[in-house]
C-alpha cells in the first residue's frame, strides 16, 4: 500500500499545528483509516503524542540533518502501511537555517521534495481579514511549496470566522475548518517543550477531546482529499550504523528521547535493542554489548538516579568490558555530579569526569554538524554526523578528559570541541540524527 501525503505548517510557532495535527489523527482512527503521523525537524517529544494518537510509531524527517536519500527511504517506509502520512512542521513553514538550498531544516523543504500539499493553520486573534494577506504571501513565497487548504484557529465567533474565511475564499484557497477558541484543548508544558505523553495525567481522555473537536470543526473528507501520493523510497533507511549486535538502551521518564528511526535503523542492521530502567534501580543487561543512554530529563529525577546502587554498579561494570554512550541528559547521568533546579547536588555515574547543573540555566538549542575526534560508539574517528542540541543544564567542571567531537552549527561556524570520552565511555550534549 502507498498512502497520500501532506503538511499541517503554519506561519510561526503556538499557532496550533500540534492540537489540529492529534485531533486530525486521532478522528481519522476513529474513521477505520490507518495514519501515520510525523514530526518534521528535531523533535522527541511532539512523535510520542503522536504515537500515542495514531497507534503507530512517530517518526521524524529532517532535511537539515538526513541526506536527501534517507527522507526519501523513511518517507517511502511510513507510507507502505498506511493510508495518509501527516507532517507536523516545526515552527514556522519556512523557518530553518540558512545554508545548503533545500537543506535547511524548513517544513517547507519537506514539501518541495516529497511533492507534498500544505495545510496552513493560521491563528486569527486579533485580526480577520488581515488573514488573507498572509495567506497569500504564503501561497507565492516559494512556486515548489503549495498551500492547499487553511485552516482557522482561535476565532472568537461566527462572525469574526466569517470574515477571516470569505477574505481567504478570495484567493481561491479552500477553507478546511475554523477552530474557535478553547483553552481546554492546550497539552501542558514544561522547560523543553510538552510534558511527555507517558506522563500526561489522562492521556486517552484528552486525546478523545481533540478527536471530537478536529471530527466537529474540520473537514476532514476534504482534508483527505487533498493528500498527494507518498513514493516508495529505493535506499534502506539505516541513519547511523549500530554501535554493537545486542545494545542496552535505557528508557523511562529519565531517559526517553530516542529517535524511532534510529532504532529502527538498529534493527534493520541485524541489532538487538534490550530497554532497562534506571529509575527502576535496573542495570544494562549482562548479554549486551553496548549501551545506549538517551536524553531525557535525570534533572527531574536525581535523588532517585543516585540512589540506585543496582544501576550505578551495574553500569560501572558493564563500561569496564564495553562501549557506553550517553546524549544530553545521559552524558550528564555519565559525570560526576548533577545539580538540580533546587541546587541539590546529587552524585552521579562518574564514569566521566565532568559535573553539570541545571539550576545554572543557560539555553543551548540549534543545529550542530560534529566529526568524531575518536573512534566510539557513534562510529570511527572523522566521521561526520548531523543533529542538534537543547538544553538549559550547563557543564561547571570540564574534568580533564579527552573531547568527542569537533563541533559547528547548522551553518558551519565553528564552535569548538565538545563531549567527553575516556576508556570506552563517552558523551555529549549533541544528539545524533545521522551521518553526513
């Protein structure tokens, strides 16, 4: 089976892409209809509520950090047992980093490549007709990326919805829906975006609730209809090689940003993934020939993470005989110590030797290109490898161990090196998309 495709973008950020984007998926599941849902740009959290809704896996594509050929692949993959692929853009359409010409992060390349329509949510607060003018600059802005339909957010009544849609309806653009506004449909947040759908109080409930609203207030036939056709990708979709045969990934509320095409690349290439729980005083099983700690957030779960002696032991042995790798919130459980928001200093894993704090906020977000300055789990030395960094925790001793990778952001400009390695441990706050 090959789905149809498109794009639900909108002109910046918080105008409402992700609560049309679940209540879209989850009233076409209702409908008997298989979606998959996909989040375009660097994210871990918005594929979860995805998955969730869609009863799928979420799925990530990126045109700044995956080559042309893996988009195509992935793309090809996630349509060959569905009906329709949704992508969610981050930010706005046409947002991304300046830098290689269809290579910039933007949903907007995504479309352009994949030959894929655009549904544009537009938030109306405080203005109607006005909504026209920028959907049309929308329209023009690039001949390779069409706006297909709109659909209307926060309108404040009919008449207010009225005029925004017969302005629009002007330029010849179909009118999908009108959401009016409703605070009740808003996914609570936290320091890097959402909170986590295995966290969130009553999941099912609140997707239920989107699902009524997109099923009362969009078109969802019409919606449909303007999907294009997905191709099926040539090339195996393997991102970045297995960093061994059986591999100890850990996965709880402290560890849980992995990037569904990475593991399924993992599996692809032969690997086994095992999960442990660190939370749960768990240790990386003794058959496995690497581990894995992901993101996640250990700054919410110190106390816990320090007092679990079967993980800190079994960790500590497990690095003696085989390779460990820690991203973002693991390389910050690998060091030392880790202070919390409150400035609580909890001992950590101290198989590296730097120490991080959270209650010494800085933000650190972008894209970054990085080549290995040694061999480790993330491949051999001078491999190049795209993905991006988030994160307010900060590094407040470097220790004096050997850095990782040479570092640069999204356009190229240097940035120095970064991470840590020592023995075969090693870590970084760059979370990996794939290679080059």
């Amino acid at each position: 089976m090959t789905a149809r495709g498109l794009i639900i973008a909108a002109p910046r950020s918080g105008s409402g892409k992700t609560t049309l984007t679940l209540g879209v998926v989850g009233a076409l599941r209702r409908r008997g209809v298989k979606v998959r849902a996909v989040k375009s740009g660097p994210d871990y959290i918005d594929p979860a509520f995805h998955a969730a809704a869609s009863g799928r896996p979420g799925l990530n594509l990126d045109s700044f950090a995956m080559p042309p050929e893996l988009i195509d692949a992935l793309a090809g993959e996630a349509a060959e047992d569905a009906d329709l692929v949704i992508i969610e853009a981050s930010m706005g359409l046409f947002d991304g980093v300046y830098g290689t010409p269809e290579r910039t992060g933007a949903a907007a390349d995504l479309a352009a490549r994949l030959g894929l329509p655009v549904v544009l949510v537009l938030d109306i607060s405080g203005h109607s007709q006005s909504a026209a003018a920028v959907v049309r600059g929308f329209a023009t802005h690039d001949p390779a990326v069409r706006i297909a339909g709109v659909v209307l957010n926060k309108s404040a009544s009919p008449r207010h919805r009225a005029q925004a849609s017969e302005a629009i309806g002007a330029l010849g653009i179909p009118l999908l829906g009108s959401l009016p506004r409703e605070a009740a449909m808003t996914l609570p947040e936290r320091h890097l975006g959402l909170v986590q759908a295995q966290e969130h109080p009553a999941l099912a409930a609140h997707l239920a609730s989107l699902a009524d609203f997109a099923a009362q207030h969009v078109d969802l036939d019409a919606l449909m209809a303007i999907g294009a056709p997905v191709a099926a990708g040539a090339a195996p979709a393997i991102a970045v090689p297995p960093p061994g045969q059986r591999i100890a990934l850990a996965q709880d509320a402290a560890f849980s940003f992995t990037y569904e095409h990475m593991l399924a690349g993992w599996r692809r290439a032969g690997a086994e993934v095992v999960t442990f729980s660190p939370l749960a005083d768990e240790a990386p099983p003794e058959d496995c020939d690497a581990c894995w700690l992901p993101g996640g957030y250990p700054e919410l779960h110190g106390a816990r993470l320090a007092s679990a002696s079967r993980f800190r032991a079994g960790m500590v042995a497990f690095a003696q005989t085989r390779p460990v790798h820690g991203e973002c919130g693991g390389y910050m459980v690998l060091g030392r110590t880790l202070e919390d928001v409150d400035h609580k200093t909890h001992e950590m894993l101290a198989l590296l030797k730097h120490c991080t704090s959270f209650a010494r906020r800085k933000l650190n977000l972008g894209y970054r290109q990085a080549s290995l300055l040694a061999d480790s789990p993330l491949g051999p030395a001078g491999t190049r490898l795209r993905g991006h960094e988030f994160h307010y925790a900060t590094v407040t001793e470097r220790g004096d161990d050997a850095p990782l990778v040479a570092l640069a952001d999204g356009q190229g400009n240097e940035m120095g090196h970064a991470g840590s390695r020592s023995g075969l441990v090693s870590g970084a706050f760059f979370h990996v998309i794939a290679m080059e």
